[in-house]
C-alpha cells in the first residue's frame, strides 16, 4: 500500500504511524509488550477516522475513553473507591 501521510512537512509511511502511534500507547500501558501496542496500532491505523490524524493525536484520542476524565461508564476506575477496596490500595 503506497499510502502516506503529512505531519508538519514530514512524510509518513503506514509502518511509520503504526510506529509512532504504538510509541504514545506505550507512554500510556509501559508494561505492554511493544508487539501488542503495534498490533493495537495497526487496529487504529485500520480506522479510517483515525488514520486521517496524525498518530499521535490518533493514539491520544482513541485513549480517551480510558482516561480519568472520561464520560461514564468508562471512568468507573477514576471514581473514589469504598470499602475493601479502598483499604487495599490504601486510599485516604
């Protein structure tokens, strides 16, 4: 596939944003196995939608359901946690 893409002049290939875009995954899930994140990428890649930005804006806006501030259901970790739980973690 000859596809590329423009970010600030810079010409990108898609092995190039699948790399750029499982990088910013990286920052976020540091544990992940580099391969998973790659895999991950190439699913967002594959997104039209998402392969229409930049990688890094592409990986940052598919994480936001992820993210503290995100709308519920998807912030049910970010609330406060009660009872054994919270003892667990040692949450004050």
């Amino acid at each position: 596939m000859n596809v590329q893409y423009y970010l600030l002049m810079e010409t990108l290939t898609p092995t190039q944003w699948i790399s750029q875009c499982a990088a910013r995954l990286h920052e976020r899930w540091p544990t992940v196995g580099r391969e998973q994140l790659e895999e991950v990428a190439i699913g967002i890649w594959q997104d039209g939608n998402f392969r229409q930005k930049p990688p890094i804006e592409a990986a940052t806006t598919w994480l936001q359901p992820v993210t503290v501030d995100a709308p519920a259901p998807y912030n049910a970790l970010a609330q406060p946690c009660h009872g054994p739980l919270r003892a667990a973690i040692g949450a004050n």
